[in-house]
C-alpha cells in the first residue's frame, strides 16, 4: 500500500512540475522526450536536434554573450527581441536619425548597418564529458587539485574538437555546480547587421514601470541579419559578405495556440540557483540583492535627471540606464517574491528531509549530516565579504564610467587604448559622471560593513586637504584629471603613459581594497552547496533533475496558460487574469497616464493602434483580436530574452521576453502556479512590421504558415 502510495505521489509530482525545467539540447532523456510529446509535441527528436541533419536546433542563436533569437529566413534574417537589440540600435542614434524613438527599417540589403563587436553563435552539438573529467580526479583531492586537473582535461577535450569548419568554438561546462560536465560546440558569425527595429514606444513599450511585469503590451522585438563570406563562411564584417544561408530555419505560424495548447521555448538561459540552500537564499537576499538595489538606486536617480536634459543625453545613456534598471527592479521584485512565496521555509523543510532521510543510511550520513550547519557557519563567516563585495562592484566597477574605465585598464592588457578610449568615451558625459562618482564614493563609504572596507589612502587625502569635503575633492579629481578631457584622452597612446594621473591614484586605492578585504581566497559555500544538491538529487533518485542555467543552450517545454491567481486577489490590472493582451487594454494604458513617459506613444504609432488597421491574417481567430503578448507555463530567466516560442508543429508564434511579478523568486524557486513567461505574439511583430511600416521585403522573405 505504501509503495502504491508513493508511485501515485511521484507520478502527481512529476505532472504538477512538469513546466519546470531548462533541459540541455542534445541531452534530452527518453524520459523527458516522453513528456514532451504528451503535451503535444510532434517534432521526432531528430527534428528537434540531430547531429546529422538539420534540426529546429539550428535555427536558434545566442546572440552576443547575453541573448537568444531565431533565425527565420533563408537569407539569415534573425528576430530577437528589442531589449537584446537595443545597445545595437542606441549605437545607430542620433538626435538627428532617432532611431530608439522612431524606429529603423533597411529598404535594402544596402542600408543594414553592422554592429561592432556583435556576434552570433549556432549550437552545433553538446556531449557529456563527465566521466572523462571527474574520473581523472583521484578520490580526496583537495580543491586546487582538482580544479587544475578538471582545468587541464577540459582543455585536453577541446583540443580534440574538430576545428576544420570555420568559426568553430568549444566550451566545457560545469552543471549541477560540477557534478556533471559537457562539452558544447558552436559555430561563430561576426558580421550580424541591424535590419529592423520598432519605435520604443512600441519595442518597450510600458518600459520600466510595466517590466517584469503582466499584463504586457510591449511588442519587444528586433530583426538582424546574419552575413557570411562568399562560400557563407563566417567572417569579419566586409562590404563583400552576403546575407548567410542557415542550415534550417524557423517557419512562422499566423495560427496561434489556445489555452493548454503546447509551447516550448529554445534559446539560452543564462542563470539560476534552484538547489540553493536556505542559508544561501537568506545569503543572496541580503549580501546581493538589498546592496545592488540600493546603488542601484541612486545611480539611476542621477542619470534619470541628466536624460531629461537633452536628446543628446537621452539617447547616450539609454542604454546603460536600461540594463541597470532591469536588474535593480528584478532585485527588488526577487526578494519580495522570495519573502510572499515563503521559499526559505519551503526549502529549510527539505533540507529537514534530506537530514531524515540520511540518519537512517550509513553511508548517507556521512555525507550529508552535518551539512546545513556548516553552510550556516560559512555564510555568516562570509557576510561581509558577500555585502562588501556588492556594494564594491556596484559603487565602482558599475558606478562612473570614467572610473570603469580606468579600472578595466589597470586589471587587463593595454593594447589599442586609442580604440578603446575611442568607444568607451562615445557614451560618457563628463558632468553626468562627475556627480555619479561623487554619489557612488560617498554612498560606499556609508554603507561599508567595517573598515577593512575603507579607502584609506583616499579618505586621508580627502580630510587632510579637502577638510573632510568630498565635493571639493571630486571637484578638484575632475578639473585635474585627464580621464575628464576626452579630447586630450584621444590624444593619448598608451595607458601606461598616464600613470601620475589622480584617478589612476584614486583607482588604485579602489582596487587596493579589492584585494585585501574582498578575493581572499574566494568563497568556501560553493562546495557545500554541490554537496546538498547532490544529497537532495540522492534522496530523490527516482526523479529526474535538471541542471541549473548557465548560458548554454536549454529547451523550456508547458503549456500556453493564464496565470493562476489565488481566488479574490484584488489589485488586478485590466487583462491580468487573460492569457493574452489585446489593443484595448494597450490603448487603455495610454490613455489613463497621460504624464507618464513609459506609456508614450508617437503619434503615427497612437494613430496606427487606434484605427486598428490590421490585417486580416493577424487577427487570432478565437478573439478576433490583434493578440499582442501572452503567457507560457515556460521556464525562463534572464539570457532567454529573445528565444523562439514554437507550437507541437515547431512553428514560431511568438519571442519570450520576460517574466511576471508574482514569481520573481523564480532563478531560486520555480512556482507552477504563478510562474509564467511572457511572450510577444509573432503576429504582433508580423502586424507591426507590415501594416505600421510596410516593411513588405522582410514579410516576404518568411515562410509564414
Ligand atoms: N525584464 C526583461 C529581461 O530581463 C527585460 C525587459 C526589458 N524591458 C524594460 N523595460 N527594461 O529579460
């Protein structure tokens, strides 16, 4: 009876979780594969990855270190989404061709514009390495040891790579924090052009009031096109390189999806902490989320001021005010999820389970009995390193540019500083840094844990001469400082030539605290937590476990679905308990906040949506609405921004672009109930690309189904 009790109860759990989960493309289990195609998944597996022959696999991309996208063209035309296109498109701007607030669109091969320094990677295939890895580590060694061994047969692996295509790259990488090691291989394109982009006001559109957020109505796409040389080899940019032609690419579909219909998302998730013990929840919430809000917070207070000043300074710091506003929200929103959700409790009751479980197996005992307390001796241990180190990186390596700057060039190599002053000096505003320097010093100063913190050599300066006023001697830094006169800068051909400069000085005095309070030898938690995720997979072997994000690539497989709100929530905003948004409620949101810029719309744009010009094809059936986002039982994190949303058929119906409110504890604790993933509608995109631009050249490169 009891056995019968416990197949019934592992058969609930596994249905209840089965949206859980970033499975690893080219290691996807019989077991899984089984439960893809019980919710409607019809691509065979080789359809879905093969080695041999072309698969929905090779029409996905990372795209520059941080993103996905999909490759939906024969002539190499990729949709990502706008956020992950939009250092591209600040880059192109100007106040004179604004193309974050009107938009871009290239009539012709011709007038697609490169992007330095943005790349592209197509996943070629990933193999489990484990045995190879930890089986050269002999038993007991010690943490060095093992490191340089783990270093050197990673090494010896990627030699063995087959390295005679072009572009081809490997990597071996730890999962379940390093039990478990692959090797993924990629093929690299360098030339990727800006095709398309909408008007911000639609791209990011409800910006950061409405980020993290549902119900959305941001149609948060952009296009690119990938080119390669003349045998479609990748190569670096050249007036001569052609549009590249893609093993396979993604078929869209005009048909949409229903509730309970499948979905699955390809792309490349970039970070989660699911095993993370209590004592480390506790460890993030405070060291690292409470100390990056609070930076955070007076850092956008300043550039906020100065991007109202002008268009110039707008557009210069869009795109850096972006992404430090994502993650100060998301910092925000993790914790107060993670508090709502009752997670540390939740997992403080399965580390209780694991110790139970464990008193009764010898052998298990040993392993994991003492675990939890020694994780809750090492966090406390490590507080104030954790915190100081946050508040180090936030205040400094993420606080003025001008600094950033010069810290980077002390850590690492000199060479082509002219380029490198050159690019970095494009998006810096002198007066706008000045004050954020000031603002980040002192806040540092304030907020340090305990002395060993202190800037000593910095803080004597500044009370010995400037009589304690920092003002005075931000003032002073800044009008002696060659690093504040960019035109001299440029002038300058190596870094080392600048070595009495004052903020060389200052840097120093940052990085000197760098190395005595905060790297001293790096964290001891890591390991200990390998070990409980380890004794929580053991309990639990029956059960199949994922390994935790790490940027490579994942397939995210549920079910289009609302988000269940518990009965009489209240607060709800219009739309909140559908499953997909429509015009009126992006209207709506216009209309009732006249003074707010996240909801500005230009005028063509007003025009456009008011007169509901759609076309026919657009229309969702069921609705007979434009449907513009909607929600997936999808796992998604951050790096998946981007990725393809494909129907059972391996059609593309939508870009997943991000996540909701309610479970933003979600990198820690999945919550199948409230945690969805947002995606835009691809006949949204469809819609705004050919009935607002009359982008007609891109429409007819698809293969729309
Ligand atoms: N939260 C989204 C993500 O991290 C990014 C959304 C961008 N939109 C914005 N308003 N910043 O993937």
């Amino acid at each position: 009876m009891k056995k019968i009790l416990l197949c019934l109860l592992s058969l609930l759990c596994l249905s209840a979780r089965a949206d859980e989960g970033m499975w690893v493309m080219g290691n996807i289990s019989e077991k899984t594969d089984s439960v893809l195609r019980s919710l409607g998944l019809e691509l065979s597996p080789e359809e879905l990855y093969s080695t041999e022959t072309p698969s929905l696999n090779d029409a996905i991309i990372q795209l520059g270190g941080f993103c996905s996208g999909v490759v939906v063209s024969d002539e190499g035309l990729v949709f990502t989404n706008h956020h992950c296109g939009f250092d591209a498109i600040q880059d192109h701007s100007t106040p004179k061709h604004d193309y974050l607030k009107y938009g871009f669109f290239a009539k012709s091969y011709e007038e697609e514009l490169p992007n330095e320094g943005l790349y592209v990677l197509f996943h070629i295939k990933t193999v489990d390495v484990t045995d190879l890895i930890l089986g050269a580590v002999p038993a007991g060694a010690g943490k060095w040891e093992s490191d340089s061994i783990i270093d050197a047969v990673s090494r010896q692996l990627m030699e063995m790579v087959d390295y005679s295509g072009k572009g081809i790259e490997s990597e071996v990488n730890p999962f379940y924090k390093g039990s478990k090691y692959f090797l993924s291989v990629y093929q690299r394109y360098d030339d990727v052009r800006l095709v398309y982009a909408p008007p911000q006001c639609l791209g990011k559109y409800g910006g950061d009031t409405d980020n993290w957020m549902w119900p959305r109505q941001t149609c948060d796409f952009s296009v690119f096109r990938i080119y390669a040389d003349k045998d479609n080899n990748p190569a670096e940019y050249s007036k001569d390189n052609v549009p590249y032609h893609p093993r396979k690419y993604a078929h869209v579909s005009t048909q949409g999806y229903y509730e309970g219909s499948y979905a699955m998302t390809l792309g490349y998730p970039g970070s989660t902490d699911r095993y993370l013990s209590a004592y480390g929840i506790e460890n993030t919430m405070r060291t690292t989320s409470d100390g990056r809000y609070q930076v955070r917070g007076v850092k956008l207070a300043i550039l906020d001021e100065s991007m109202k000043q002008s268009d110039a300074l707008r557009i210069m710091y869009a795109s850096k005010y972006a992404s430090s506003s994502n993650y100060w929200k998301f910092s925000l929103g993790q914790n107060t999820a993670l508090d709502n959700l009752k997670v540390i409790d939740e997992k403080q009751k399965t580390e209780r389970e694991l110790l139970a479980w464990a008193m009764e197996d010898t052998v298990a005992r040993g392993r994991y009995i003492g675990i939890t307390d020694s994780l809750k001796a090492i966090y406390q241990e490590e507080y104030d390193t954790n915190y100081g180190y946050t508040l180090w990186v936030e205040s400094f390596y993420s606080g003025s540019d001008i600094l950033n700057f010069v810290l980077r060039n002390m850590l690492r190599s000199r060479d082509d500083f002219k380029e490198r002053v050159e690019k970095a000096y494009r998006d810096i505003d002198v007066a706008t840094d000045k004050k954020v320097f000031l603002a980040m010093l002192t806040n540092y100063l304030q907020h340090i844990p305990n002395e060993r913190y202190a800037l000593s050599a910095l803080q004597h300066k500044v009370d010995s001469i400037y009589g304690g006023d920092y003002n005075k001697f931000v003032d002073d830094l800044y009008a002696k400082s060659i690093f504040a006169r960019p035109d001299e800068l440029k002038e300058v051909d190596d870094f080392a030539e600048l070595g009495e400069d004052p903020m060389v000085d200052v840097t120093a005095d940052v990085i000197s605290v760098l190395y005595t309070a905060i790297m001293r030898g790096g964290s001891r938690a890591e390991a200990f937590e390998r070990v409980l995720g380890d004794g929580i997979r053991e309990m639990n072997h029956d059960k199949e476990f994922y390994p935790d994000a790490n940027f490579t690539m994942r397939l995210s497989y549920g079910l289009c679905k609302p988000i269940d709100f518990a009965p009489g929530t209240t607060g709800l905003k219009e739309e909140a308990t559908e499953m997909i948004t429509s015009p009126r409620s992006f209207l709506n949101k216009h209309e009732q906040n006249p003074n707010e810029m996240d909801f500005e719309l230009i005028p063509s744009v007003y025009k456009w949506m008011k007169s509901g010009k759609f076309s026919k094809q657009y229309i969702d059936r069921r609705s007979g609405q434009l449907p513009l986002c909607f929600l997936t039982t999808n796992d998604i994190t951050g790096g998946n921004s981007g990725s393809g949303m494909f129907d059972g058929k391996g059609r593309l119906i939508g870009l997943a672009f991000d996540g909701n409110w309610e479970a933003m504890s979600g990198d820690i604790k999945f919550d199948n109930a409230l945690q969805r993933c947002i995606g835009v509608d691809i006949r949204w995109v469809l819609s705004v690309i050919d009935d607002y631009s009359h982008a007609k050249r891109l429409i007819k490169e698809l293969t729309i189904e």
